[in-house]
C-alpha cells in the first residue's frame, strides 16, 4: 500500500426495531512509515460505512507528490463483502483470542479488527495473522483502503493536476486487475465525472471506463 493515516471514533450504533443495536465491524489500522500512517474503516451489514484517516508523520515524498491530508467520508461497499467480513468474524468467534502469529515476518502495518453486537463485543490485533481467514481478511481491508485513498487521490489530481491523472490512472488499474486495490464501488463518483470530463486526456477517460465496468454489485 503506497500510502497510509488515520484514527476514527465508532458512530453511535442504530438500533434495530428490536431495541438491539445493529452489529458493527471497523478494523483500525497504523503504520507511522506510511501516509496517511493511520486509518480507520467501520462497515455494516448492509455494506454501508465510514473510513477516516490522518496523514501522520512520515517525511513527504521526494519529489513531492499531491496527497490527501486526510480522509473522512461515508462510504458504500458491496453486500457481498459485507457479509463476507461479518461471516469472518462468526467463524472467529468475533475475534476473541490472539491473531497474532508472532512470527518474524516484515512489518506490514498494525490491523485491530474490532466487533460490536446484540452478542457482545471483542477484538484481536496483528501484524500477521496465523489464522489465513483473518490474514486475507486483513489484507483485503488494507486494498479497500488503498482503493479509497486512490479515489481522493483522484480527486485532487483532477483539482490541482490534471496531467498527473494519466499515471494515476495506469497505476490504479494495474492495482486493480492484481488485487491491490478492492471495491472500485467505493470510488464510482469519481471514475463517473473522469470518464465523463473531455478536460482530461482520452486515455484517462478509456481507463476510468474500463475501471467502471469492473464495479461490483
């Protein structure tokens, strides 16, 4: 992940017609060597939810590059992924007990996967998991992230840089086609207005296209 920031406080959970509150997931994540070096990602079962992040620390970039100061925004994934992570956090007992395999891998980035619900509430943090369910959780979430903080990247470039738009988009999709980055639905608006705006180059226009028929439903 090329950058990474950011810290978040849980919305006040809704209340089901019940009286109980709707199960919550977020996982935070933190890495002082990245920009933004903390973020933050809550989802709910319908594929609704919020991330932020904070840039943090690290040295900028040399030469300098555009770079969201932060990030904080409501965001929509798929169903499906939802489900998948709440399915995760079921079969892990809500992620009660350790998933930290201790073994001596690289760091990739401290990931605390948090659950909150009618069947209480637990969490488990790692670096590298030795459960692979929550290895390739954890990484999937860090591409979702990666997609967010690429869709305000976007944003910015389109704003202050439109020519930086042309290798931001090679990278993105690239990022997408191996996995890297997850959840294009997240950016849809912003893949929307490049494929639509005869200000940018022609072939930021094909690729946001070709971006937008890989958006999951």
């Amino acid at each position: 992940m090329r950058t990474a920031s950011l810290f978040l406080a849980v919305p006040a959970l809704a209340l089901t017609l019940h009286g109980q509150p709707d199960p919550v997931f977020r996982v935070d994540f933190s890495n002082p060597a990245l920009t933004p070096a903390r973020w933050s990602l809550t989802i709910h079962p319908d594929g609704s939810g919020h991330f932020h992040s904070e840039r943090g620390n690290a040295p900028a970039a040399s030469p300098p590059a555009l770079e969201p100061a932060s990030v904080d925004r409501d965001i929509r994934l798929t169903a499906q992924f939802a489900g998948r992570v709440f399915q995760v956090a079921h079969q892990r007992k809500l992620f009660a007990g350790e998933c930290e395999s201790h073994m001596k891998v690289a760091f990739q980035g401290r990931k605390k996967l948090s659950y909150t619900g009618p069947e209480g509430s637990s969490s488990c943090e790692f670096n590298y998991s030795k459960d692979k369910e929550v290895q390739a959780l954890g990484d999937s979430l860090v591409a979702v992230a990666e997609t967010i903080l690429e869709g305000a990247r976007l944003e910015m470039l389109l704003q202050h840089d439109p020519l930086g738009l042309d290798k931001e988009m090679e990278y993105l999709l690239e990022a997408a086609s191996d996995g890297r980055v997850q959840q294009i639905c997240t950016i849809r608006g912003i893949l929307e207005r490049l494929s639509e705006d005869p200000g940018v180059m022609e072939r930021v226009r094909k690729r946001a296209r070709v971006l937008l028929a890989r958006v999951e439903t």
